[in-house]
C-alpha cells in the first residue's frame, strides 16, 4: 500500500497495453499520480495483434481463472462506455454472438450439456433468449447461411462479443491522458532500482525516475528486468499469427469458429482470422507461409465465399503466458510496493475490467481481492 491513496503518490505502470492502460487509467480516477513507459508503441505488444473476440469460458470450467474471466467479461460493455465517456471517442464492441461448429456426436454431447450449465449459471439475456442452444444443420444455415455447416449442427453463444482493440487502444490512452496519465512510448525500463524490502523507481536512459509503487505490465518484455522478476515472474512468448480479409459486403454476422480456426466479422466487410498457437517460437514475429496457409485454408472450409476475398494483412503477436497459462497478479514477496499484472495469455483483453480494478484497489488501500492470492507472484501454478 502507498500513501492511502493520497494524490501525490506516484505510479510507474510498465508497459501500455490493454492491460497497464486500464491500469494506469483506474489507478488516476482514484487520485495517483501515474506515468507509463512503454518500450515500443502503445499497444504495440500482445493487444495490438489480438482479434478482440470475447467469448465466454465453458460454464462447466469451474477454476478461479475461468470464473474471474467471465465474470471480467460480463462488464466489458460498461467498460467500453466508461472508457468512451471519458476519452470522448467512439469504440466498436458488438454482442452478436458465436457459432460454433460441431463435428461428431461427442461434440453435440459436450455441447447439450455446455448449455444446460450456461443457462442455468450464467447472467440472462435482456430480450430473454437463452444465452447458448444447440443448433441442428438446418437452424445453422438458417441463421448463417454463408457458413458451411456439418451435419452435427452447432453451438450459438449469444453471450460472446468482440471489441476493435485498435479503438480501445485509442480510448483507453485519451482516457488516462485526460486524468493526468504520463504516457512515454519509445522508452524501455532498462532495470528496477531495487533495494532492501522496495523498489525505489526504474532507470530510463540511465536516469532514475522515482516511484512510490512500480507495477510491471510489460508482457513478453517482463523477464527482461531480471533478478527476482525473472524468478518469480516467468512468462513466455506463444506466438499467434493471424490475418485480416475483407469482403465488398458482409458475409458473416456472427463470430464462427471451427476447431481452432476462427472468424471475427465487423459490419464494414472486415475478417480477422485467427490463430496459430506456437510455443516453440519464442520471439519470432515473423509470418510462415505454412501459418498462413493454414489460416487461409481453415477460413475457406469455415466460410467457401471467404476465397474471393482480398487478404489486406498479416502479422503475429506473441502471447504472454504465465506458468500453466495463467496470468501473474500481485505483489512481489518482499518488495512490498513492486507488483505484476502479466502473463494472461488469450485473455488479456477479456480480463481487462476486473483486473484494472482490482490492481489499483491493491495498490492503493492494500486491499487485496482474495482470488488474487493464487496468482501471486512465486505461487506455484
């Protein structure tokens, strides 16, 4: 804890993605002082190559982090409307759904049970539809006729949306800006100033910029501060590539995914297809021909009109992964003002609204949400 919460408390975040920018942005609402440096661009990490889906975790995963997750994403649509007031900018986010596409009748199975524990567990829609159903083929093409659909029908979750992440990115940076937020890009943490039990502040360009509280949000980048950060905090890179089409006029209405390939559509004729899961690539950005390819591939089976489309991007992001692919949260034994929110792997965007809130809570007045505990730094996973 620092300060109570007084107004001259001084903040360094580490790093300006999704994650350090709601952070940055909470922690100023409640009166600190915050600076954010980031080594590359806002954005420029894991966020800036994230597709934006927010689709729920099964109902029947009952472990902290998937509770934490859903629970993250049913106040996404608030967030997206206190991040627009305060930014004055405009951010995409539609609720319209993910189809699912079922391959054998163990899939339908899974899926009929899914529902069961999604209808009964989670938050009900407004218009009073159930938030998941099973679909036979004929209920598939009849509200996605693009699609091609198997015979086993498919699954519609009515909860999942999607978010532009290049405007949230935007609104969440005019945000902190318009609290006071220092954000400097194109300026790497070279190491913490760290002595016995605290963190005095962290060296840029040679110079020590003091702080009262660092937290570390820098992603892939993390295990660069060395020391007990490397140690207790250890993240790696899973490299994603992905790819963006564009169509004259809409296609797909709905999320659509099929096996691990996946469609995002926005009403403008976007597609963002995703995604590649490559742990041994470690920092490797560069786009394969074989990922490609197959990203390509998949979205043709998913949708066959998606082959006369033009492909106008692509590129790779390195998701950041803590320890069993969870996220790493809290503070750092012994070093009582140094504190991590990091690691989250896919759901670093969904997670965005509950851990903003809670880092800066933790930060400010010491009050730690208990769910945080099991993902401390040095827990073990």
């Amino acid at each position: 804890m620092i300060g109570n919460g007084a107004v001259a408390d001084k903040v360094v975040v580490v790093g300006a993605g999704v994650i350090g920018l709601g952070c940055a942005w909470q922690l100023a609402r409640r009166g600190a002082g915050v600076t954010v440096f980031e080594k590359g661009r806002r954005g420029s990490g894991a966020s800036g190559a994230a597709l934006g889906a927010l689709w729920p975790p099964a109902a029947r995963h009952e472990g902290t982090l998937q509770k934490l997750h859903r629970e993250s994403l049913w106040q996404f649509q608030e967030f997206v409307r206190q991040v627009q007031d305060a930014s004055g900018l405009r951010i995409s986010y539609l609720r319209q759904g993910k189809l699912e596409l079922l391959t054998s009748p163990r899939a339908v199975a899974q899926a009929e049970a899914e529902t069961v524990a999604a209808n009964a567990s989670w938050p009900p829609l407004e218009d009073g539809r159930p938030v998941m159903e099973v679909l036979t083929r004929r209920q598939a093409l009849a509200l996605a006729p693009q699609v091609q659909t198997r015979e086993y029908g498919a699954t519609l979750c009515r909860r999942t949306a999607q978010v532009d992440v290049a405007e949230l990115l935007a609104g969440l940076t005019q945000a902190c800006q318009r609290a006071g937020v220092e954000i400097y890009e194109a300026t790497a943490v070279e190491r913490l100033a760290l002595q016995p039990g605290q963190v005095a502040g962290v060296y840029v360009h040679g110079e020590l910029k003091p702080a009262s509280a660092v937290l570390l949000c820098a992603g892939v980048e993390t295990g660069g501060l060395g020391g007990t950060v490397s140690a207790l905090a250890p993240i790696k890179p899973i490299k994603g590539q992905a790819l963006l089409l564009r169509s004259q006029a809409p296609l797909l209405d709905q999320i659509v995914k099929s096996g691990k390939i996946f469609v995002v559509p926005w009403p403008d004729g976007r597609l963002l297809v995703g995604s590649t899961t490559e742990p041994q690539a470690g920092f490797d950005l560069a786009n394969t021909a074989e990922g490609v390819a197959w990203l390509l591939q998949g979205a043709a089976e998913i949708c066959p009109k998606l082959k006369a489309t033009k492909l106008e991007r692509i590129w790779a992001g390195l998701r950041p992964a803590g320890p069993g692919k969870r996220p790493i949260m809290g503070i750092f034994p012994g070093v009582p003002n140094l504190y991590i929110c990091g690691g989250h792997y896919k759901t670093g965007v969904g997670m965005a609204p509950l851990v903003g809130e809670w880092m800066a809570q933790l930060i400010l007045t010491g009050r730690m949400e208990p769910h945080l505990g099991e993902f401390a730094p040095g827990v073990p996973a």
